[in-house]
C-alpha cells in the first residue's frame, strides 16, 4: 500500500499549544505552558517507545499520563486533546510497523482522531490524518457513512469532507457519485475554490460535465464572479473544443466569444495563448468547411489585433467588429458580443501605451474604444472616458486648447441627461463619478451650472439616487470644500467618508484621515460636528481594540460579562452622537470578529460575544461590506456546531433549544428571509443590496473608483447564498 506523509509527532505538540489560544482563568499562560511541556515529553517517550516497536508500552505511558492532564483545571481538555492526538499517531505509525494488524491499529487510530475533533472540529492536524486513515480504506458504505456522519457533526469543515468524499469516488473512476458530492459542497458554499475547482476539474480532465444547472457557462460565469477566472477559462475552453470537435460550430463561435471576452477582462490575451488554441482545434491544419473558417478567421482576426501595436496596424476584423447575426447570451452576460471583446481589448491596448508613454497610440485606441460602445455599453463609457480625461489632463500637449475634453465633457452631459429621462440611477450616478473626477482633476471646483466638481461629486454620493458606501468619492467631496473654504461642508464630507471607511471596514484609513480632520478644522468645528467626531473615534478606538490580539477578552482578563457591559456602555456614548442605525452595524462587524478570534476552548464565551453581535443587527440591507455577510455566514456556523455537538447552546445567554437555518419565507417587506429561532430574529437580505463601486476591490489602486462590485444573494436549495 503506497505510504502517505503523516504529520510529525513534535508538530502535534505545537500545534496542541499554540493552535487552540488561551485555555482559562486565572493563569491561561502557565496552563499552556503545562500542557505544552506535558505533551512533549510524552511525545519524546513515545517517539523511543515506537523506536523499539513497544507499541502497547507507548499506549500505556500515554493513559498513565492522562491523569496529569486533570491536575491543569481549565486546561485539562487542552491537554487531553493533545495527549489523544498523540494516541491516534502512535497507532498510525504501528498500523506501518505491524503489517499483521494494520486495520486494527488504524481503527484504533482513527478512534483517538475522532476524540480530538469532538473537543476542536477546526483542528487541521488532527482532520488531515482522520481523513488520510479513510481514504485509505477506499470505497466501503461504513467509511461513506462515517464521513457523512461527520459532515453533519461537523459544519465547520462540512464542504471540505464533501471535497473529500469526492474524490474518493474520482480516484475509483465513479465519476457520478463524485459529481454529486461535490455539488453538495458547491450548494454549502458556491463561492468555494475548493468545490468549484473540483466541479471544474471533472469537466475539462473527465470529460464529465459536472455543473449547476447544467449549464457549463452559468458555472464559467459564478467563477468569474469570485475572483475565480482561471477556472472559467478552463470551462470555455473546453466548451469550445467540445463543440468544435461534435461539429456544433454556433454554439463554438458563442464559448470563442465568450472565452475571449473572460482573457480579455484578465488582460490574459496573447499571440501564444491563440495559438495554442488554434492547434488545439485544427491540429496545424487549415479548416475545412465554411463554419470552420469562421473560427479560424476569428482566431487570427484576434491574433491582429492583440499584435498590432497602433489602431491601423489592426487590419480587417469583419467577425469582432460586427459579426452579423448576434450571438445570443444568457444571464449576466447577455450583453457580451464579438464588439464587446473588442473595445474591452482596445481599452487594455490603449492603457498599455499609456504606462509605456505612446500616448497618442492611448488616445487612439481609446477613442475606437468610445465610439464603439457609446451606444451599446454605457458603464463600459464612462470608465474609458475616465481614462481619456485622465490622459488629456496629464498630458495637456495632446490637447492644449481643451476642446477634446470639453466634446468628451458634453458627450457626457447629453448621456447623463438621457439618463435622467430614463430615470436609470444606476447610470445618472456613473455619470455624475465620471465627471465628478473629471472637474476634480482639472481643479475646477466650483463655478456656473453643474460644469464643476463641487456640483457633480456632490450628486454622485446623493442619497436620492440611492444608498452609496464610497469614501474616496466622499473624500473628493471635502477636499472640494476645503479647496473652496467651507470649512464646514469639508468637515461633514470628511466625516462622512470616515464612516465609510468603517463601514468597508477600512479601520486604518478611518482613523487616519480622523485624525486629519481633527487636526486641520480643530478650531473650526462647531459643537454638533465636535460631538459627532468623538462619537466616531469611540468606534474606531474601539474596532481597533478588537484587532488587537493582546486586548483583555481575547487574553482572558476580564469575564464576557464584564467586557460587554464595557462596550455596551462605549455603544451607547457614540449612539449620543451618531445615528443608532451605524453604531450597531459597527459593533455588529468588532464584536463578530471578537467572536470569531476567541479560542474554541472557550466556547461559552464565544457563543455569548457571537449572540450579542447578531443581536444588534435587524436587517440584511442594514449591512454595508460583503464581509458581512460572511460574518453572519460564520456566526451561523458557530452556533450551528454547537447545536450539532450538545444538542442546545449553553446555558449562558440563551436557553432555547436553536433552530439556525435558513427558510424560503417571504417577509412583510417582501424580502427574501432566514431566522434564528433561539435569538428570536428574523434576518432581511434583499435580492440586491447596492453598489460599492469598487471599492474593496480598488481601494489600493489609483483612478479606479468607477468600478463595480456588487453584492448579490441567490438561493440554492434552500439556502441563501451570498455572493462577493
């Protein structure tokens, strides 16, 4: 049987250690210390025991010791666990001395794992050698039962376990069974690399199509979404090929398109790549049939223009540049096209001349870029028009009179009042971003009719055209008062923009342009702003505290009790000031991430921070990052394994029996909604919650606050899933 790596007995007591955190009051360190110093030199012994091949003689020294675990109070379990771990290994090692008894002995082992996960389910060490043991037994109904079994005991590790068990049933060539596990794993979490590259491995390796809804491009799409494109190159390139090879050239033509569009986006394009694909397809040959000279015409058609180093070197590209009829698409990308594909790789052509100082082959490849897609991709507009503006402002030799940026200007002006008739919001704000940054970066910032920066940046963070969280739009907006002297409009612009920052969770960034302002207007500050200001630096004092891996809760100082009345208390200081809505949504998103950095020995105190968090939020549209949804997500994994292991939750904070599960209810609101039924709440997720115009995603970058990241909710079986 062919021998696996197997974690080194000296790793398990660190880990054992260091893993786990605190262990209790009134003396955490010295606990760990003893369990520490315990654990090794049982492990020491054992390792000479092995030496000798005196495996029962191991086992005894390890129970003998076990009693010595009970002398460390809080620190007992720690320390059992440790010692467990040990058996498990001990037993592992002889199930490869022993041939004669190796079943027995991995049983025995997987006994002794099984111990250690029952106390620390997130115990990786102690989960990696488990399930080493039960692949190794291949497919068998007890070890398919066994790890079923522990997917639901387990939650927090349920998908990984559903991975596994797929692949127990690939590496047996069931090829079904496989699939099917790992949709289980997908519909526990969509956003998973782990389930989606399984998913996609099947397909492109296999040759099994192995998605959801049995649509290759609908899971090429969701890979795209969660930063995970890689994969969807691998889908649609093998979708391609697949329909070339079965003469299904539309449906090739629609995956080329497609396939180009997703190297496109990524900047992945290359002469090489395409020829690869070429040979994929034509094996060096030239094609055949008339469909077939479409694809290949296309391919090299892409190949010129990825080549061409100026816009008229490109040459003819009949098929990018209006391939008639249209190709259809579904969904989220029913708007790609071959001309799409085109002006995206225009735009990427344009901005490599730029940071390679071939400006005016910038301009042209920009322009071809704007001209294309005014009337057919207008958020795709305003992001190459902030780029052409960016450029004709840096480089004022290329337009020393302005009157290309002024035709830009007005271009913009007639579509933004277009979209005003049309009342699409969504688009009167692109254009207000747009041209906000425009007259920002011209220093134009006040003047006649909305020609400036102060009237455009100002409509863009309107709260009429809806909810927007953007502290760099915000924080345009107070340097435009700031340039203008109004001093207490930049105070409340900056202000604002701080609490974007929290609420994005940008902590750092919050607190340094806080402390800007305070310094800058200390004395220009009136009584309402001052009171406002020291009731968001209780917050950011406060979220701080929480990141803090020495604070007095997460180092077992102090009793929750005592610590929460402690930030109750902060909680209601800043509530005086700020509006009672943001207040709780920050302690919401501080005492989550408390909760989550407690050690799981302490899964009391854990429960009680995680139940207090989740109490201080109503509804899902309340929230204002993607990262909040995930601390909802990984609150509602806690307590569900503590409802898997005890059956209730201790009897600390709450005393109902919990029932924590997502249900497809309609609420009076019409939203979309879940429960937890042991904190009596009902919890609101809209089908779309808003914009957040890149931010999370450009934050570090320059000149890209015009990009989109939209937070998404979607039902799979059941069971609302969040997409970031």
């Amino acid at each position: 049987m062919k021998t696996k790596k197997i974690f080194s007995i000296v790793f398990a007591a660190l880990l054992f250690t260091f893993c786990f955190g605190q262990v209790g009051s009134p003396s955490p360190i010295s606990y760990k210390e003893s369990s520490r110093i315990l654990i090794k030199d049982v492990n020491l012994t054992v390792e000479d025991f092995l030496a000798k091949g005196e495996i029962a003689e191991a086992a005894k020294h390890i129970k003998n010791k076990m009693s010595d675990c009970l002398e460390l109070g809080d620190g007992s379990k720690l320390c059992e666990a440790g010692l467990n771990f040990t058996s498990g290994y001990l037993y592992q090692q002889a199930a490869l001395k022993d041939t004669n008894n190796t079943n027995a002995y991995k049983k025995r082992a997987l006994v002794y794992y099984e111990k250690v996960l029952a106390e620390y389910p997130d115990n990786k060490a102690a989960w990696s050698n488990f399930i080493q043991l039960i692949e190794e037994q291949g497919i068998d109904p007890s070890t398919i039962a066994k790890l079923e079994g522990m997917a639901k005991k387990y939650p927090s590790i349920r998908l990984d376990i559903y991975v596994r068990i797929g692949d127990i049933y690939k590496n047996d060539n069931n090829l079904q069974k496989a699939c099917d596990y790992y949709q289980k794993a997908y519909a526990e979490d969509p956003f998973s690399e782990k389930a989606c590259g399984a998913m996609v491995a099947l397909y492109t390796r296999y040759d099994f199509s192995c998605v959801v809804r049995n649509n290759i491009r609908q899971l090429a799409l969701d890979c795209q979404e969660i930063d995970l494109p890689n994969y969807s190159e691998e889908l649609l390139k093998k979708e391609l090929v697949t329909y070339f090879n079965n003469k299904k050239y539309k449906k090739a033509l629609e995956s080329l398109v497609l396939w180009a569009h997703v190297m496109a986006d990524n900047n992945w394009l290359s002469s090489k790549k395409i020829n690869r694909l070429k040979i994929k397809l034509f094996q060096r040959k030239e094609s055949e049939t008339r469909a077939e000279n479409t694809i290949y015409s296309a391919l090299n058609e892409l190949q010129s223009i990825i080549e061409a180093k100026q816009i008229e070197d490109i040459g003819d590209i009949r098929f990018w540049n209006g391939y008639s009829p249209e190709i259809y698409m579904s969904g989220e990308w029913s708007k790609i096209n071959p001309e799409s594909v085109l002006y995206k790789v225009y735009h990427t052509k344009g901005k490599k001349a730029y940071f390679k100082g071939y400006l005016k082959d910038a301009e042209a490849f920009w322009q071809a870029g704007l001209d294309g897609v005014r009337n057919s991709d207008r958020a795709f507009y305003t992001v190459v028009a902030s780029d052409m503006a960016q450029l004709y402002n840096n480089n004022p030799r290329l337009d020393p009179s302005d009157k290309k940026l002024n035709k830009l200007i007005i271009r913009l002006f007639n579509m933004k009042g277009a979209a005003y008739g049309d009342n699409d919001l969504r688009m009167i704000r692109k254009y207000h971003i747009t041209l906000g940054g425009i007259f920002y970066d011209k220093k134009k910032w006040d003047g006649p009719g909305g020609a400036n920066a102060k009237f455009q940046l100002s409509r863009a963070v309107s709260s009429r055209i809806g909810p927007i969280v953007n502290p760099k739009l915000r924080r345009m907006l107070g340097d435009v008062y700031n340039e203008l002297n109004q001093d207490s409009n930049a105070i409340n612009a900056y202000t604002k923009s701080v609490e974007d920052y929290l609420s994005l969770d940008l902590i750092k960034d919050a607190d340094k342009l806080m402390g800007i302002t305070k310094e800058k207007f200390s004395t220009a500050m009136n009584s309402n702003q001052l009171k406002k200001i020291n009731g968001i630096q209780i917050i950011i004092d406060w979220r701080k505290e929480t990141k803090d891996p020495n604070n007095d809760l997460l180092k077992n100082k102090v009793t929750v009790t005592d610590y929460l009345g402690k930030v109750s208390k902060a909680e209601n200081d800043a509530k005086k000031a700020i509006s009672e809505k943001f207040v709780k949504l920050q302690f919401f998103k501080g005492l989550s991430d408390l909760g989550a950095a407690i050690s799981d020995d302490r899964k009391v105190d854990k429960q009680i921070v995680l139940a207090n968090a989740l109490e201080r939020i109503d509804k899902v549209y309340q929230l204002s990052s993607p990262t909040d949804f995930n601390r909802i997500k990984n609150i509602k994994v806690t307590l569900e394994q503590s409802v898997a292991q005890s059956k209730r939750l201790e009897n600390a904070q709450m005393n109902k029996k919990a029932d924590i599960s997502y249900r497809n209810s309609q609420s009076k609101s019409g939203f979309k909604t879940y429960s937890v039924t042991a904190l009596n709440k009902e919890i609101v997720v809209p089908d779309q919650l808003f914009e957040l115009k890149g931010i999370l995603k450009a934050h570090y970058a320059t000149n890209q606050f015009q990009l989109e990241n939209k937070v998404k909710i979607e039902m799979l079986d059941g069971k609302f899933k969040v997409k970031n």
